[in-house]
C-alpha cells in the first residue's frame, strides 16, 4: 500500500497544466474541491470526473499513477460508505433489528465514495504537475495580502511546503523499515488489532528518528546557504499570468456555474 502512496509527489513534465502559474492551480483546485462538496446531481459529478480526466490527459501523467494514488484511501471509502448506509434514514429497503437500509442512504454513500476519489485525484493533480518550489511561490504571493495584518506568510507557506515535500520521503523510509523489520521476522498484518498495533513501534521509533535527523539536516543545509526567512529575498523566476491561465479560470468557472446550475434545474438527474 505504501508504493501507492503518491501525494506530494512531483512529475515534471511540458504539458499545458505544467506551465500554468501556480497560482491559478491552486485557485482552480480550491474551487474544484468545493465544487465537488456542492454539487448533488448524477450528471454534475460525471461532468466533474470528464473535467479533471480531460486535465489528466493533457497534463500527460499517466492514468495508472493517477489511479494508484486513489487505493490508499479506499480503506476510507469504504466507511465512510458503510456509516452513510446505515445512518442516512429515508425509504427502507432493508429492515433487520438494528439494521436500516434506506435508497438514500445507499445513494448518498455511493456519491460520497465519488466525491472522496474525484478529491484525491484532483489534488494529486496539483502536486503531481507543480513542483514544491513554485507551489511554495504561488501560496506565498497568494496569501501576500496577509502580510498587512502581520502574518508570516513566507514562513508558512514555506512550512506547508516542506511538510508537503517530506510526504513521499517518510512514505519511503517507511517501507524500507518495514522491509527490515519483515527481514527479522516482524509480522505486521496476522493478529488481533491490538496486536498489529503493537507491532507498529519498532516501526514508529526508528521512523521518527529519521524524521528528526532529516530535520536537522534540512535545518543546517538551509543556515548554510544563509536562510533568514522571506524578508528581502528575490527570485530567480517571477510569476506572471499567461493566457493559459486566464483559459484555466475560465474553464474552472463555466464547470462551477454549470454545475451549480444542474443542481437547480435538474435536481433528480
């Protein structure tokens, strides 16, 4: 399962949604993602999944990355399905002792599940497409009118950015603790849940251990190159909106608007 944990991870790449401004990636995802909550129509989450097929297409990130990214939460999926079943009361279909079934349960399930795996793929997108230090610029010039009320917004950005960064690194130091531990003879997925719990500190120690010392050693590379925050500093690359961008709002709009449209006049669609 973690080999098919691919957020934070990044492909470069030429395509049209590389070359975007990250600006308008993150704008593009923050509206996609609160559409995806918004819209409650069967034809609005299949123009939805269209749209961010058509990105995954032209980005040229291949599909099975895209779709391995989703197996890692199918864990979720599946209970966030289950509690939605059984807890979302309506017309009955299924009545057993405690046990209710209703058609909209199993209806809101099954979109929650659409909604949860479309989320995933469009934010791996972003990370997929840009790389952390242009997504460390455009959340930094994003968020600069913050700096009026003394926010530090540099720091953070930078922080979210690392911490992004630094995903797919602990993923993979992970698995190759586990692999020396299976080596040793560790079992990790027989017994009991209390049992695999327990088995997880030898992994956890020496996970941590590497967090740190990564750390220290990130903290020390950054002093040596004589990092005091964003005070002052220039940049190699600046950002400036294209017409590709001003294609990407658009798009991102007419899908917001379409879709907010269904919902009003084609509720049961």
């Amino acid at each position: 399962m973690l080999n098919n944990f691919t957020l934070g991870q990044f492909f470069p790449g030429q395509s049209v949604i590389h070359r975007l401004d990250p600006r308008s990636k993150l704008v593009c995802t923050v509206l996609y993602l609160v559409l995806l909550f918004v819209v409650n129509t069967w034809i609005g989450f299949a123009i939805c999944a269209v749209y961010m097929a058509v990105v995954i297409v032209v980005s040229k990130i291949p599909v099975s990355n895209v779709l391995r990214g989703v197996k890692p939460i199918l864990p979720i999926m599946a209970v966030t399905a289950v509690l939605n079943l059984f807890f979302i009361d309506g017309t009955r279909i299924l009545d057993w002792g405690i046990v209710h079934i209703s058609w909209e349960g199993i209806v809101f399930a099954i979109k929650m599940m659409i909604r949860l795996a479309i989320l995933i793929v469009g934010t791996s997108m972003l990370t997929y497409t840009t790389s952390p230090i242009a997504l460390t610029d455009g959340m930094e010039k994003g968020l600069r009118p913050l700096q009026k009320i003394h926010l530090p917004v540099h720091e953070v950005t930078m922080m979210m950015s690392i911490a992004l960064r630094f995903i797919p690194t602990l993923v993979e130091e992970t698995d190759k603790i586990m692999s020396a531990q299976k080596a040793r003879g560790a079992d990790f997925e027989s017994g009991g849940l209390i049992h695999r719990a327990k088995a997880l500190v030898p992994i956890l120690i020496p996970l941590f251990i590497s967090a740190f010392r990564r750390a220290e050693e990130l903290a020390l590379a950054m002093e040596c190159r004589c990092y005091r925050g964003g005070e002052g500093r220039t940049r190699l690359r600046q950002l400036r909106y294209g017409w590709r961008d001003g294609i990407a709002y658009l798009s991102m709009v007419l899908l917001f608007a379409l879709c907010i449209a269904l919902n009003f006049l084609l509720p049961n669609i």
